[in-house]
C-alpha cells in the first residue's frame, strides 16, 4: 500500500498575489468548487486581514463548501488581530484550519521584522496557542526556512509542536535550494525535532531556479507528507511548484517512490482551463501536463511510433489528466440530450438553468461553425459559469473598415428596458467600438492589456478576447469568446465593464507577504 501524500493547494492565495492573476470573490468560489471537484486535500481560500475583499472571499468559499467536508484554510502572521480576522473568515467552514507564520532566517528577522531569535520564537508560540483556542487545525510556517539557521529552525518548530501546532511547514520563500540540499534539510528536521511524529511536515517551494516541483518532491522522499501548491504554478515572482506536476510525477512513478495522492486526475485539465479563462492567462504550449503540446507528436518518427503502441512516447495517458482527445461533431441538428451528454463525458455538471443558457450558445455556435469541438464546449461552459451580471448587454453591432476610411463603429446596447445607442471613431473597429461603449456608459477605463487568441480549431475556430482594464487604480478582467474576433472584443469588454459596475473589481492588498 502506497503512502498517501496531502495536497494543499494555495491557488487562491499564494497564486493570487502575483500580479495578473487577481480575481473577484465570485471567480474565488468558483474556483474553489472546482478545487473540491479535483478533490485536493486543503485549499488555502486567502489572506483575510490583507483586505475585506480578501475577507470576503474567504468566507464566502467557506460558505460554499460547507457539506463538503473540504478543509479550507486561511492565512495570517502571528499578530493576533490576523489570527482573530482569520478565524472570523474561517468559522463557516466544515474544517477549518488557521495557517499562520513568521519569517526565521537572520536576513528576514534583520531587515524586515527587526527582532530577535528569541522575539520571533515567542510570537511564533502565542500565534499558534492563540489559534488552538478557535481550531484543533493549525498549521505553522516558517517563513523563508529553507535559509534558517538549522539549530533555530528545529528549536522554533519543536516548540510550535507543543504549542499544537498540527502541521508544519518549511516553505523554501524565494526557490533558493537545490533538490539534495532542501532534502536534507527535511531529513534533518525529521531526526532531530524529538516531537515531529506530533505534525504532519509541509513543503512549500517557490520556482525562482525552476526547481519548485524537484525540491517538492525531494521533500518527500526526506518525511514530508504534505506538498503545498498550485494550479499551473503561477504565484509569487517565478510561481510556486505545479500542483499537476507534483501529482502526476508522484502517480507516473509510483514503482520507484511508493506514493500517491487522493486527486481525481481526471479533472486536472478542466481546472487548469477554469484558472486561465479566469485570468486571461495562458500557460505555455510546452508546460507540462497540461499544456498544448502535452500530448502532441509531430516527428515522424514519433508519430510512428504511437501508430504502433502509445506507451513508446506517452508515459501518461491523455485521458488520465482529462485532456479531451476525442472531436466533437455536432451541428444544428443535434438535441439537448446529445449536447447533455457530451458535457457528463468531460465531466462537467451544470443546473438546469446553465443547461439551457449553454445550449442556446451551442445552436448559436452550430449555426457559425461547421463543427463542435470539445474545446467549444469548455469555452461556452466556462463563460457560462463565469458569467456577470449584465447591466449592459450587445443588442446590435455595426462597424466598418478597410484601407483609407477612417473605422467608425456602431454600438446598440441594452441597459433595463432601455435601448442606448452611440457611434464611435478610431484606429481601428476594436477602438471605434471602445469609444461608442465609453459614450454609451459614461466610463472611460484605461486599456491596460488586449489578448486574442484561439480557443478551438479550424479557420471557422471560436477566438477569445481577454481585457484588462484599469478604473481607480484597480484593475478588472473581461473575456468574451465568438467566431467573429470584433464580437469578442466587444463582449470583452462588456464583460469587464459589467464587473465594474457591479462591483466586482477586486481590492488591492494591504498586506503582500507571506510563504
């Protein structure tokens, strides 16, 4: 029997303070449902003291997954007013679990806590009693541990222990080990701290020298029972260590390391989808895993290969991490039940309501597109959940274009039982249509980033636009997905300014540091 290794994934917190990635609470929960669905071990919903936007959050995905059973955890420094905003946050939660730290080594401890051994061991201690008195489920994190003094770091952890600390955590802040150094490092701490067998040993690398997911996994092999990680890497500077990568090097190699993960792999390519249609940001084409060369074979000698057995160049099956292989050919024939269908096959499950709006988009789509692929699904089911309200919403679009004309752009939208109409002028039909929206809304939003890229296949292939807009010093993302790429880029930038007036635009950070 196989060692089950945990999984705690800090997507929505680690990931999220990285610059790009911000998302509002409604994007957090969804998220979070999709976390519990790949079935990860603990999910790290935020910060709550960062600000009440993170506090939100927070609760709200505690919320949500209560009946669950998901532990979800929050983070905090060992100040007693982050401990208190955190379990404020967290007491929704079927398990709840505080996660508080403070930096150890003696260049954090000098140049940014200005304290002593002596005053970072003891607010470590009050921290962790002060969470025991609201949860049985407190995790204790050294901050930047990978470069703390050996003796401190096994004193200050033995002494979290007593304090009841039930899981602790070595996070390697700034990716400066290498793999048989942060091995070591773990091994070491597992012989001479007299109370580790009390906690659970965490990892928590960060990939500034791309070694995030090798020094996991050396952490592992030295006692660690728990990885810290998230979707697609993305976090702080370089990102974290690849939740996908950690498992699946753990399940591909289970021969040689005897360990294994409770994740439903299978849903490992929908949740990478969901981060990036939430983001606007994609991985790669070569990431591993999930990337869109994966599962790719263009050598002939490769592609030889694979005709004759699969296993001479894939070590992982495609269908193993969800990866759909298989073309979707529907048209404007096909029924409900046939579309219905397909959907339980990728494995997504909607309700009625989002059944019935994703269908109409689908015939929409037939009527554009010779062939449905199950990429248009993800793409139709993805702007499904995500989503906004409308306040403003594409009644009618005109524009025009060419060599020598100026491009004008006529915009009708509707707003309640009202129909605003303006026309616009600019470098192109995408601007012409910005300025008419501007007109119309009375926002005047600084364009801050515009992606278009292909979601599907094909010359008749969906095109996703992604916006990113900036409006009182917050930025906002807005996506829209059609055949015609200035429909998309309209329904971008709908999308985004349908947040903004809802207020949907998430907060800036108080507090950026963590592990």
């Amino acid at each position: 029997m196989s060692t089950r290794i945990l999984i705690f994934d800090t997507t929505l917190r680690d990931g999220e303070q990285s610059p790009g990635y911000s998302m509002n609470t409604k994007e957090k929960v969804e998220m979070a449902k999709q976390l519990a669905r790949l079935n990860v071990d603990v999910i790290e919903a935020g910060f709550p003291i960062a600000s009440n936007d993170d506090f939100e959050a927070v609760k709200a995905v505690s919320i949500a997954l209560k009946g669950t059973g998901q532990t979800i955890a929050g983070l905090c420094r060992t100040k007693f007013q982050d401990i208190d905003r955190a379990w404020e946050a967290l007491q929704h939660s079927d398990r709840p679990r505080i996660h508080t730290f403070i930096a150890t080594s003696d260049i954090h401890m000098k140049y940014k806590l200005n304290m002593t051994r002596e005053e970072v061991l003891e607010s470590a201690v009050a921290a962790v009693k002060r969470a025991r008195g609201y949860t049985a489920d407190v995790e204790f994190s050294a901050e930047d541990a990978h470069r703390t003094d050996q003796d401190f770091l096994c004193k200050i952890m033995e002494e979290a222990i007593k304090a009841g600390a039930s899981t602790i955590n070595i996070p390697d802040t700034v990716g400066y080990g290498l793999p048989w150094e942060f091995g070591e490092r773990i091994r070491n701490l597992m012989t001479r701290v007299p109370n580790i067998d009390k906690a659970v040993v965490s990892v928590h690398c960060h990939d500034d020298l791309g070694l995030a997911v090798a020094n996991s996994l050396a952490g592992i092999l030295n006692g660690a029972r728990q990885a810290e990680c998230t979707i697609n890497g993305i976090g702080e500077r370089a990102g974290n260590a690849s939740l996908e990568e950690i498992v699946m090097s753990l399940r591909t190699r289970k021969d040689l390391i005897g360990m294994d993960t409770g994740i439903r792999t299978e849903e490992i390519y929908r949740t990478s989808k969901l981060l990036q249609s939430i983001t606007g940001i994609s991985v790669q084409p070569n990431k591993a895993i999930v990337g869109a060369n994966a599962f790719a074979h263009e050598a002939g000698i490769h592609q030889h290969g694979m005709l004759k057995s699969k296993l001479t160049y894939e070590i992982m099956t495609p269908e193993s991490v969800g990866v759909p292989q298989s073309r979707l050919v529907l048209g404007k024939h096909s029924g409900r039940h046939a579309f219905k269908k397909r959907l339980e096959d990728l494995g997504i499950t909607l309700t009625e309501e989002q059944l019935n709006k994703a269908f109409g988009r689908f015939k929409d789509l037939c009527d554009k597109k010779k062939e449905v692929f199950d990429s248009d699904l993800l793409a139709i089911v993805e702007e499904q959940v995500l989503e906004v309200p409308e306040t403003y919403g594409l009644a009618h679009l005109q524009f025009t274009s060419g060599t020598g004309i100026v491009p004008t752009a006529t915009i009708r939208l509707t707003k309640e039982n009202a129909l605003l109409q303006e026309s616009g002028w600019g470098d192109g039909p995408v601007d012409a249509c910005y300025k008419a929206i501007d007109l119309i809304t009375g926002l005047h939003p600084t364009l801050k980033d515009y992606q278009l890229r292909a979601v599907t296949s094909g010359k008749d292939a969906q095109g996703e636009v992604t916006v990113t807009l900036e409006v009182n010093g917050s930025t906002v993302v807005g996506r829209g997905t059609s055949t015609d790429v200035i429909e998309a880029s309209v329904k971008a930038y709908l999308n985004a300014i349908n947040k903004i007036v809802g207020k949907q635009v998430p907060a800036k950070k108080t507090v950026s540091e963590g592990v």
